[in-house]
C-alpha cells in the first residue's frame, strides 16, 4: 500500500503461496518528449520536471488505498467512443485521457508520462476508473464542461486569469507607440514602433518578460484577443491599399460604383503619364511629392529600446518626373511637426528653388492627404506664388488607394539603403538619403530647422478661407477635388472630373492678390519641446550608445513644461 518491497502471493497448481518477492515502488522514466508529444498542443509532458514528478510520485504512495482510486480517478478521464469504422463489432469502447496536477491545473500527459510517474499498471488504472462510470463519474466532456462551469464562476482560476491580462496590458502601455501620420482623423489605432515587424515578434518579448518578473504568461489565443481590444497595430496601414476594390471584390459595392471608381484611377494615371510627356519636352514642370513613414531616432540593435519613446524624424520628398532631380526634406519633432503650413514651406522653398529661372507651367501630383496636399493653407500659398512670379500652377490628386508615384521609388531606395544601418543622430538620416542614389545623380537632401519653417496660415494674408468646391449642403465637398488651378491673376479654378472642364472657385476671396514683396512670419520662434516621459526615456538610451556628439544632442533636447502646454493649446 505504501509503495515499500513486500512479499506477495501467487498460485501454483491450484495452490496459494505466500513467497514471491514485490519490488518496491519507484517511478520510471517518462516519454522523454516524444515526437507525437512535442507536435501535440494538448500534450504538456515538457512541463513536468524529474523534481516535480517525482514530489507527485511521493504524494501519491503516501496515500492508503481509497484515496490512491479517487486521485486516479479525478486525473484520467474516459471518453466513450463516437463513431465505428469497422463492420461488426468493435473491440474498442472508448478513450483515456491522464493528466497529472501543476500549480492547481490539471495538464494533459501521455498515458507512458501518466503511469511512468506513479509507477501503477494500465488494467489497474482502466479498472479504477470503468467501475466509477456507474457510481456518479461523469465521461471526459461531462467533466471538461463542469470545469468551464467553474472557472466562470468567479474562482480561483478567474483571478489568477485576470491577474495575467492585467500584466499583458501593463505590457504593452510600456512599449512607445504612435498615431499613423496620413490616416489620424480616419484611425484611432496605436502602432508599435520600429523594431517590431509582427504580432508574434511582440508576443516573444512579452514571454521573455514573463519570465524575468516571474508571471504566467497567456496564450497566443487571449494575447490576440486582447490586442485586438486594445485597437493596436504593429504594420502601419499601406495608403495605397484601395478600399473600394476590397469592398467590391466583398461584394459590398455595385458595379456601377466600381467601374465609376477604376475609370477615375485610369484617368488620373493617363494625365500623369501626358503631364510627363510634356515635362521631358520642356513644355512644363511635372513634380510628384509625398511624406515618407515616420523614422525613429536613435534606431539600433538594443533590446532597451522595446520600452522607451525615441525621436520622430520626418522626410517629405519631391521628384521631378523630366530631370529625376529629387529633393528630400529632412527634420525631427524638435524643429518641426507635420501641420500644413510645415509642407507648404518645402513645396514653396522648392518651387522658388527650381522653377523660377525658367518660368513654366507647374504641375504637381500628389494623394489627397488633407493637412499635407488638399488644404486651404497650401492652396493660399500656391496662389500667391503663382501671382508673385507670374506662372501658372496645378494641383492633381491621384485617385485613392492608386496613388503609386515616381516619388515612391526614392523611399524604397533609402529604406533599402537603411536596412542593417545604426541611426544615433537625427541627421544621419540625410548622410544616408545622399548615398542612397548614384545614377543619374544623388539625390538632393535639405536638412531642416525650426527657422525654415513660415506661417503660411496667418490669418491676415489669407485670401480664401475655403475651397470647397460648392456652398450647401447638396454640393460637393474638399475631398472631391481632382483638380486645382493657379492663375496670376489670383484665381482659383477647380475639377470634380478629369474630364471636367475648369471651373472658377465659388469661394468668395477675403483679400485682393498679395503684392508679390510680401513676406511671411516664422512659423516657430524655437525648437519645439518633446514630452518630459520622452526625455527620460532618451537620456536612458544614451548607456548603449557612445561619443560625446551623440550624448550633447539629446542632453540640449528642449522639454515640455506647463508654461508650453498653455502656449501650445
């Protein structure tokens, strides 16, 4: 009974001897993580260790006989059979499932793992727990249900499980995250930052932290689960992905719609394709623009940096689709943020930069990115320089979820030139948009600060306070926009359709033209500050990396006090 070496009985010719001798007890060794135990979810044998397999082993010999058949019977578990494949009688009835006890939970083992560790037989076992069926022990479902029953019941089992999201999400509240840049009004969405590429190269983080605070991590199933609740994101959304096409092809736009929706996409790439013509016969000037994905600073190899904030650095680029020149404006948060009247400065600095020697018409191609391309700010500005240096200018939007330009072949090439790269220094980012180019010519880098930057949304020197193409409710809207003209004389004309002619701005101008000297105010006055959190978390980053250059950077960064706040809002 209690495990110990004795000397049993046996039968010879009918008669009864007491003289053979019973080894004692000892637990055996175990599957040793079988091939099929290792492909199995179910199966937890991996988990159970000779030190605590061998405390279950002395548990269970310390018991007398009654409570050796209940502890058996509570941990496998029978499941009749379901269905026959065989014609006539089957000799199988049914299944045993073993599992054996971890910190309060039973785990699922193989039948070797199960009988190895209590060192009993397989008829025993069977025996014990078929004869209990009749006497109010339910089958493995029956059972498996009443435990859901109780582990919703508000136990032990709910707690602990609460415990292990709470610490999930603490989790991730550590990681920096941001807003996307081109789609904030339409997405509420966090995004992780770089380094982090996938959902289950998070979930590999968070199983390291688990172990170094000695917490019991959640499944892949419940870390999913509650990322999606918290409307979190690792990919940023791709601002070329077409959501109209998505939805016609869920049949959830009609045909008409669809078809409306592609011949848009086709004219507007057929006029890129003549504007580009005309460019590389010096008729005119043809630029495509845009904003590339926010980069951090510092980037580099160091696990430190999956929990703290880094620097934003922002790259806007201009391509002309005649020459290849192509500008890219470079500047981090400090100097400069992403309001409209920040792109309209490099747009104008640009233009006045290229296309004022040899005055032609100048067309630009961009999305419809409201506060970077489709803003009141921007269009005031462009009127103006169209008055000031007596050109004409146009502004074309690509149809969404098309807007592939020549201007996205500049950001593959500097995000391959990236790859394995270490960034310490917001300015690297421009040493390396120089390299990233050899032919025809390097790219053109302007690295920006806060006093390049004019206040192109005064209010004083704002002669249209809207361009909307329509005054009520009826009419349409600034998204519909395909088109916008500049004239010198100071008007502002506009296309719903390609094939629209144009028509003049039903906008009412507040002031007459701008006399060509006027001059705009700066933008900022200093360097705008970084949030005290963000701060603390750079100066922590400065232990992985070297050189007195790097460490005065980050020490002169200015940092967000009350008196900013009340300025700011």
């Amino acid at each position: 009974m209690l495990g110990k070496e004795y000397i049993g009985y046996r039968k010879i010719n009918g008669s009864i001897k007491h003289d053979i001798q019973r080894p004692e007890r000892k637990m055996k060794n175990g599957c040793n993580n079988g091939s099929y135990c290792k492909k199995s979810e179910k199966r937890n044998c991996d988990l159970f260790t000779t030190e605590k397999r061998n405390e279950i082993f002395q548990l269970f010999w310390e018991m007398d006989w009654c409570q050796k058949k209940m502890y058996v019977r509570s941990l496998v578990l029978y499941e009749p059979k379901k269905r026959c494949y065989v014609n006539g009688p089957s000799r199988r009835h049914g299944s045993f499932f073993y599992f054996l006890r971890l910190n309060n939970d039973n785990l699922q083992v193989c039948k070797k793992m199960f009988l190895a560790t209590l060192d009993i037989k397989e008829k025993m076992t069977h025996k014990w727990v078929l004869s209990s069926l009749n006497h109010g022990l339910g089958t493995r479902t029956e059972v498996e249900n009443s435990n859901r029953s109780l582990k919703r019941s508000g136990s032990k089992y709910v707690e602990e499980n609460n415990n292990q999201i709470q610490f999930l999400k603490m989790f991730f509240n550590l990681l920096p995250k941001m807003d996307s840049h081109y789609c904030r009004k339409d997405s509420k969405k966090q995004y992780f930052e770089h380094p982090f590429q996938s959902k289950s190269e998070i979930f590999e983080i968070y199983k390291k932290k688990c172990i170094e605070e000695d917490k019991q991590s959640v499944s892949i199933t419940t870390f999913n689960r509650v990322f999606q609740d918290l409307n979190l994101a690792v990919h940023k959304p791709k601002k070329d992905q077409c959501d109209t096409c998505l939805e016609y092809k869920a049949n959830q736009l009609s045909e008409k719609d669809y078809e409306t929706h592609i011949k848009r996409k086709k004219l507007a790439q057929e006029n890129k394709v003549k504007d580009k013509e005309e460019a590389i016969k010096e008729n005119q000037y043809t630029f495509t623009m845009d904003v590339q994905s926010v980069k951090l600073c510092p980037m580099i190899a160091a696990s430190k940096v999956y929990y703290k904030t880094r620097l934003q650095v922002h790259i806007f680029t201009i391509f002309n689709l005649a020459t290849h020149q192509c500008t890219n404006y470079v500047w981090n948060e400090t100097e400069g943020d992403l309001q409209a009247s920040v792109f309209t400065s490099c747009i104008f600095h640009h233009l006045e930069k290229h296309c004022v020697e040899n005055k032609r018409s100048i067309i630009i191609y961009s999305d419809g990115c409201g506060y970077q391309n489709r803003n009141t700010t921007l269009a005031n500005a462009l009127s103006f320089f169209s008055t000031k240096y007596d050109v004409c200018i146009e502004q074309k939007y690509l149809e969404k979820g098309h807007t592939q330009m020549e201007c996205d072949s500049t950001h593959a090439l500097i995000e391959r030139k990236l790859k394995g790269r270490e960034i310490t220094l917001p300015y690297q980012y421009a040493e390396i948009i120089l390299e990233a180019r050899k032919n025809p010519f390097p790219f053109d880098v302007e690295y920006l600060t806060f006093d390049f930057f004019k206040k192109y949304d005064d209010k004083c020197l704002i002669r249209y306070d809207s361009i909307r193409p329509g005054k009520i409710k009826s009419d349409p809207s600034v998204v519909d926009l395909r088109c916008l003209k500049y004239t010198p004389d100071g008007a502002i004309q506009y296309k719903i359709n390609y094939e629209d002619n144009y028509k003049i701005l039903p906008q009412r101008p507040k002031l007459p033209p701008l006399q060509k000297n006027t001059s705009f105010e700066p933008l900022f006055s200093k360097r705008l500050p970084i949030k005290d959190t963000k701060y603390k978390h750079l100066q922590d980053l400065k232990t992985v990396m070297k050189y007195a250059e790097v460490h005065n950077f980050y020490d002169s960064l200015p940092i967000e006090t009350k008196t900013n706040k009340k300025n700011n809002s």
